[in-house]
C-alpha cells in the first residue's frame, strides 16, 4: 500500500491527458479442481470473476469457503477457522458472514483472524485480473470495534492509522501491497473510507477519499455495503455506501498511474494477482497488520468498473433477498 499525499488532486489524469504460496500445500491444484465445481456452472455473470457468501464451505474442510463467481477460487479463514463463520446474515438471502478481528491487542504475532488466499507466484484461477481494465470490489460490512491496537510498534495506545477491508493483490505483493482495495486509512490526519488503487506493480498508488466520517459510513453493528471501482484506463475511481456514490476527493496529484500518452487502453501489469486479503493485511500469514474487527458478507470482484446505475442493481437485488 502507497503512502498517500495530503495535498488536494488535480484532475481525472485521463480526462487531462492528450485526447499462504498458502501455507497449506496444494493451493493451485485445489483451485483448478475446484472451478469447475463451484464456479464455472454457477450462471453468474461473465465479470464476475469471484463471490464468497459464506454458505458454500468446501466439502470436508470448512476452513475454506467455495468460490460463487466463475474463477473457482478457494477462500481461507486465516486463523480462526470455522469458528469465523457466525449466523448473521447481511439481508434477507444470507444466513452466515465471517467475522473478523485482532486476537491480541499487546503482542505482535500471527493470530488475527482474516481471510483471503497467497500464491508467490500468482494464482492462475485469478487472470481475469491479469491486465485488467478495471475492477470492481463489493461487500457487505459491519463494523463491531475500533481500530486495532499496533502491536508493531513499542508503545501499547498506539492504534494503527488504517483498516483493512477488501481487496486484491498486486503480482508482486508480499500479502499487503494491493491492485484494488477497500480500505479505512488515514489522510492528512483524518481517517477516511477510501479506495486504493495501483495500476502497475511497484508502481505509484492513488487513493479516493470519502469526504464523510468513516464512523457515519460504517456505523456500529450496523450492516453496510461498499463498492469501490477502478477504471486504469479511465484513470478513475468511485466509492458507493448502499448503493449510492460517495462525495470524494483524490488524494494524489498527477499521473500516478502512468496512464498520461503511450498506447491504448491502459491495462493492470500483465501478473496473475498473488491472492486476496480480507480484514488485514498478509492472507498467508507471515505477519499482521491493520485489522478489521466486525463482519464481512458476500465479497463480490469484478473485472469491470460497474456503474452507478448497476451497483445501485446489485445492493437492490440483496435488498430483496434475490441473489442466491
């Protein structure tokens, strides 16, 4: 994740511009296998690259959730397990979520319980993501806490300045450093709902801020959902709470995606994403940073910035208990 800048941005750059591997063994066989019988049949839309609603847990280890897009790709509940699975449901067509949370609030180690998946050389039922055009990220959150405690650093108030919520890896990434992420995170002082996008790996991110209070976007024990899209080629980003877009502000001046001239479209780094990371940060759980304590429910990405018209669809479609 990019530090972001604290001065005020410039113009869309392209509307400015000329004219845990997993811990556990076996992760990619297990991927293949499982496409076909979790993914490929499902009816889903041709970008809805992957969906976990927390009903489907993989036959004989419930551990991992199964994929409801078309990629077919596993979901680990790091750390905590089934116990993660809890019966509260986001609306009407949902009976479980996940939780997550940080385990230890004074030690630094590996306990916090969140989720995703790791491969250090890519995860192949993910190349929908490989120059990518644009993505989208959806879920359905319900904040139960604060902001973790830092337990990286030596004094025990120390809160760290970001929450992780959802998002995708880059093709480099150690487990933290992502091509589109929601994200709670601090700019200029003031923590904010964003979304943070890197079109290159190892290259400059840009991040969209919400102007409203993250604690009024995601209230306590209230069930919420959030949509981020980023269009590389547009260079451009959108937030939605319910449905509805987010009043906003970029954080980066410039070009920080290099989308300014050269050839046509601007696409993501030809990489197969490392994975995904949901509640925090390093999904094959080598450390642990910035968790999110609370729920998640129906995580959908997509290969395709969606519009406004078509997030607002998707939250109306769950509103009336029709996605299922």
């Amino acid at each position: 994740m990019g530090r972001p800048l604290t001065h005020a941005p410039g113009p869309a750059m392209k509307m400015a511009r000329s004219s845990w591997t997993l811990a556990v063994g076996g992760f990619l066989s297990l991927a293949a296998g499982a496409c076909a019988a979790a993914g490929a049949g499902s009816g889903r839309a041709p970008d809805l690259v992957a969906h976990y609603d927390f009903e489907h847990p993989m036959p004989g280890d419930s551990a991992r959730e199964q994929d409801q897009g078309f990629s077919g790709t596993p979901f680990v509940l790091v750390n905590g397990g089934p116990a993660m699975r809890v019966q509260d449901g986001a609306h009407p067509g949902s009976r479980y979520s996940i939780e997550t949370k940080q385990v230890n609030t004074t030690a630094d180690g590996n306990d916090d319980w969140k989720g995703g998946n790791f491969s250090e050389s890519g995860i192949p039922t993910l190349r929908a993501f490989n120059q990518a055009r644009a993505i989208t990220v959806m879920a359905w959150v319900k904040r139960s806490g604060a902001p973790g405690f830092n337990t990286n650093t030596p004094s025990p108030a120390d809160v760290y300045n970001a929450v992780g919520l959802a998002g995708i890896l880059t093709g480099n990434s150690s487990g933290h450093d992502v091509r589109a992420l929601l994200e709670v995170i601090s700019v200029a002082d003031t923590m904010r709902l964003v979304a943070l996008g890197r079109r290159l790996d190892g290259g400059n991110s840009q991040t969209f801020a919400a102007r409203q209070r993250w604690e009024d976007l995601l209230p306590l024990g209230q069930w919420t959902f959030l949509a981020a899209t980023f269009d590389f080629d547009e260079g451009t980003m959108a937030l939605y709470r319910d449905g509805r877009p987010l009043d906003g502000f970029y954080v980066s001046r410039g070009d920080p995606w290099e989308v300014a001239g050269g050839a046509e479209p601007d696409l993501a780094s030809p990489t197969d994403p490392r994975g995904m990371k949901i509640g925090g940060s390093f999904p094959q759980n080598t450390d642990e940073r910035n968790p999110f304590n609370g729920r998640f429910d129906d995580l959908l990405f997509l290969n395709r910035a969606l519009s406004p018209a078509e997030v607002l669809g998707w939250y109306e479609r769950f509103r009336a208990g029709a996605v299922r």
